[in-house]
C-alpha cells in the first residue's frame, strides 16, 4: 500500500522522523523530508536513497515558520502532485520548574511541537482535499508523547504541548473523516533519541516503564503500521508502550 505513497516527514534530520523515513523508503516511499538542519537532512536522504525509496526531496524548514511551511509543502507538491501522508514528529523540550522558567523557552516549546503541527496540517489538507482518493485523499500521523497524557515534574511546557497535540488530532480527525482522510495520532513512551537526555529521565522518574526506552526504529515500524491501515481502518490513537521492563538496552 505504501510504494510510490509520497510522505511528508518533519522533524525527519534525527529521531524518530528519520527512523520513519528509513522504514518508509523500504517500502518504496516517495519521501519529502523537513527539518531544520540541512546537513543531516542531506545525509537522511541519501541513506533513504539506499534503502529503497523511490524517490527523496528535502527542504530545511522550521516548522515555527508559516511561510518556510507553506513554501516547502508546495514545493513537495509540485515535485511529486500529491501528498498522500504527513507525518509531524517535529519537537523539542526545554525543561525547568514553572517558577523562573523563560517566556521564550515557553514560546519555543510550544510553537514546535504545536505550532508547528497545526501549520504542517493546515498547509496540507488544501491539497489532500483537492486530490483524489489513492485509496485515500491523506492521511496524517502526529506525534504526541506520554507526557501528552500525564504531568511530568519540570516538563510544564512540553506536557502542554503535547496535550494540545492530542486535542488538536481529534478536533482536526472528526473534521475531515469524512472527506477520507485519516488523522491520527501516537503517543510513544520514552523514546532513545537524541532528544535531551534530562527530557527522558524526567519522563521515565514519572512512568511505570522505567529503565526501558523505546527506540526510534520500533516507533517508526507503529507509523509504518498506521500508515498501511486498510482504507475503511482507522487507529484514531496509539499508545506505545515498551512491554518487557526487565530487559535493558
């Protein structure tokens, strides 16, 4: 289902967005890859080159921009057509106790991990509307987070954003399921990443999967999964959680 699908990845430079990018070239994706570094965007993109995809485009962007996101999702549009996928996995944390904790920080916090989801969408679905059903008009995944559904001690900002992740993927979902676009979202545990080493502690001090991190491959293989749902399937949320807690990496 997914060869020649054309998948608009954010965040894809690290992480999870380039594992997602790596397991979707397998499957003969075309590819759009977005994130702020384009040194590690181009060296992503080579590495989906050998892996199989069908074709790679990539664009530095940061999703906090309007125009910078609307600017490289037309781009992806005139290269490939269409978009069929969206993947925002775009994100960052800033930690620190509310008391003393920067406007700026909180700002910066926000507007990527949320901001950035509600632009990367918006600029989108215009166009999945336009497009005919292949066998879908779009489909987008948005990457929430555990601590989208529970507080977490110096984790204020990004808790919130990724509260917001959430009510905002089942306010967009109910809007346009009808339209055949499928819009979901997943909340994956602590994930080994680069992402800050203090973010995870924090998560993990606050969670009952402790001393196991998800990696950002198994992450990737849950959006894989998502994204090849039958037509009339819908996972509207995926809570991903490690299962053997006895066993380290």
């Amino acid at each position: 289902m997914l060869q020649h699908q054309v998948v608009v990845i954010t965040g894809a430079s690290s992480g999870i967005g380039a594992a997602a990018a790596l397991a979707l070239a397998q499957r003969g994706a075309r590819l759009c890859l977005l994130a702020r570094s384009a040194d590690r965007l181009a060296e992503v993109a080579e590495a989906a080159r050998k892996q199989g995809a069908v074709d790679v485009f990539w664009q530095s962007c940061d999703v906090r921009d309007e125009a910078a996101v609307n600017d490289a999702i037309t781009a992806a549009h005139e290269r490939f057509g269409r978009i069929d996928a969206l993947i925002n996995s775009a994100g960052l944390s800033l930690n620190g106790a509310v008391n003393g904790y920067a406007l700026d920080d909180w700002r910066t916090v926000i507007e990527t991990n949320l901001t950035g989801t509600f632009l990367c969408c918006r600029a989108v679905l215009p166009l999945m509307m336009e497009q005919a059903a292949h066998p879908l008009r779009g489909q987008i995944v948005n990457l929430s987070s555990g601590a989208g559904r529970n507080g977490i001690k110096h984790m204020a900002a990004y808790c919130a954003a990724k509260f917001g992740v959430i009510g905002f993927t089942e306010s967009l979902a109910h809007e346009v399921r009808n339209d055949d676009i499928r819009v979901s979202v997943l909340l994956p545990a602590s994930t080994a990443t680069n992402f800050s080493r203090v973010a995870r502690r924090a998560e993990q001090a606050e969670s009952s999967d402790i001393g196991y991190a998800l990696t950002a491959e198994e992450v990737a293989e849950v959006i894989v999964a998502m994204l090849a749902q039958p037509p009339q399937a819908w996972m509207s949320e995926v809570v991903l959680r490690p299962l053997n807690l006895e066993r380290k990496r």
